[in-house]
C-alpha cells in the first residue's frame, strides 16, 4: 500500500491481512506530528475508507512513543501539521467510518493524546502517560482535546489534565474507563492487533452502523433516539448480512460476509 513513498517515509503504512496497520515513524523525535506526517496520514486514511478488504486500523509510534504532539521545530517555521477539513495529524477532526484502534507505548502529549482520543479504542502500556501540556507553551488543545476529553472522562478530570498540563499515567485513565486495555510494557500493539482482528470477523456494515449510532446519538433528542436510530440500522437488518449470520449461527460456521463498510465521513 505504500504508493506515496517521498511523503509516507515518516509514517509506515502496512498491512495484516485486514487490518492496516499506521506507524508514526520519527522516534528520534518521540514521533512528534509533521506536516509530512499529516499527509501521508490522510491519503492512508483515504485508502483505508475505500477498499473493502481492509476493515479495522491500528495506529501506533515507532521507538517506544505514541506522539509528542507538533512538531514545535517546524511550528516555528510556520508550518502545522494538519490537512485542512482532516485536522491534526490528518485524522482528528474526521476520523475514519471503520474502527481505528490506538496502541500507545510512552508518551501520548499534546497533539499525540488527541490522537489516540479521536481513535474508537485505545489500548495502553502501564507505563504510557497522557497529557495537554499546551498551556505550558501558551497554547490550547484544539485538535480535540478540550472537546473530546469531558465526552469520555469525568469533567474534573478532563480540566485538571487542561488546566495543569500534567501528564497522567495510563493506569489512572484506565480506572476513569478511558482506556480499553491496560498492558504491560512493549505489549499494547499485540494487544491492539489482536482486538483489531477480533472486530475483523464481524460484519463490517454492523460495525460501522454500531459506531456511528454511538457517536452521533448523544445529540439527538430523547424523543427521537430510536426512531433516528432505525433511520441507521434498518438497512442493517435488511441486508444480506443479517440472512447470512443466522444462517452461519444455524449451520455452525463461520459467516461469509457480503457487505463492506460505507467509506463517507460520519
């Protein structure tokens, strides 16, 4: 898959069987988000979206770091590492329709922790620490940080890692039910790989359809919940899919699935 290698040297794009596999590749600089990285994320993404025979992604840093955030060298020459319409990292502001899952060794800051926040499931080491350290640099956290962060924590929890700009270890996140898995060290991309495979067996138009009703219902109003969320899974039921896993339940084997995930933005 790797089609653009001039931009995608930062950033390693591999496959495994179905599932893709993201590696932000510059650990000399604790995987700190380029613009080079940016893009080479964004057309990964686009390919992932589109092809039928890649179903969940996993996205991980190379050296024992997730990311460090922006890459501040390169802030300074006026450069941002964003796609306009995709955000930080390419990814932030319109994640992918598939599930993406985010393995994190080491350091999740800044940018680097809203990156793993703008994935579906986040399987951490023990010893990983998150944090929005941009206060300390006279920044905020706009790639989804101050937004994200009180959707899938405490409130106060999400202030005071705003506020302080301390980090926090994963094993803290994990209690506050932010992180899916906690894993010893140097074992959160196996982890990662296999919950990945794990939602590969399943039908990729239920799993896409069972993301995007979570996400998309917390807006809606209490009286309309179900009937906007049969606007969703009524052609789920009614799909092939639907015949086919009775029929693989009935028959005592293992589905074949017709169906390949819808690649449009949420």
């Amino acid at each position: 898959m790797d089609r653009h290698p001039d931009i995608q040297e930062e950033l390693l794009v591999q496959e495994q069987g179905d599932i893709l596999l993201l590696t932000l590749n510059r650990p000399q600089a604790r995987n700190a988000a380029t613009l080079r990285i940016a893009q080479a994320m964004a057309a990964a993404i686009d390919e992932f979206e589109a092809r039928s025979d890649l179903c969940v992604a996993v996205v991980t840093g190379a050296g024992g770091n997730f990311c460090s955030g922006m890459d501040l060298k390169g802030f300074l020459r006026g450069e941002k590492p964003r796609v306009e319409g995709r955000g930080f990292a390419g990814i932030t502001e319109r994640p992918p329709v598939k599930p993406i899952i985010a393995a994190v060794e080491g350091y999740a800051l800044a940018g680097g922790f809203e990156l793993a926040l703008a994935c579906d499931l986040i399987v951490a080491s023990e010893d990983a620490r998150f944090g929005l350290p941009e206060a300390k640099r006279g920044l905020v956290a706009t790639a989804g940080g101050l937004v994200r962060l009180p959707r899938q924590l405490p409130q106060r929890i999400a202030m005071e890692l705003a506020m302080t700009g301390e980090p926090m270890p994963a094993a803290r996140l994990h209690a506050c039910g932010l992180i899916n898995q906690l894993v010893p060290a140097g074992q959160a991309l196996d982890r990662a790989i296999a919950l990945a495979r794990s939602i590969a067996q399943n039908s990729p138009l239920a799993v896409t359809t069972s993301k995007a009703v979570i996400l998309q219902s917390g807006e809606w109003p209490a009286a309309e919940l179900f009937e906007r969320q049969r606007q969703l899974t009524d052609p789920v039921f009614a799909s092939p899919d639907a015949r086919e896993g009775a029929a693989a339940f009935a028959e005592k084997r293992k589905p074949v699935w017709q169906s390949s995930a819808p690649g449009a933005p949420l």
